[in-house]
C-alpha cells in the first residue's frame, strides 16, 4: 500500500513535469523558471524513487 501511494505521487509529479513543459512552450514561464521547476521536480522523482526501492526504511516501526 505504501509503495503504491508512493507510485502515485511519482505519477503526479510526472504529470506535473509534463504540465511545466507546456507552460514553457507557451512562455507563461521564464526559461531560469523553467529550469528551476523542473530541476526540483527532477529531484523529487529521484526521492520517490529512492523511497520505493527501499520502503521499510520509511515506513513506521510497529
């Protein structure tokens, strides 16, 4: 179940990518802005991605 709502967030964060290239291609963003969002985004995913390889790690201890 965790790892599966970890999946989901990595899905949104994805589609969130997806969402800044087009406000790029119609310049509601600066280019510095851009780059900025998606370096973020980009780091977010590798988070996600570290969380899902190794869930116990992050899940509480009962």
């Amino acid at each position: 179940m965790f790892v599966s709502k970890l999946a989901n967030a990595d899905g949104e964060a994805t589609e969130t990518q997806v969402w800044l290239d087009f406000a790029h291609d119609c310049e509601y963003l600066s280019p510095e802005k851009y780059r900025e969002l998606v370096k973020s985004y980009e780091e977010v995913g590798k988070m996600l991605g570290s969380m899902m390889s190794m869930p116990e790690k992050f899940m509480p201890r009962k």
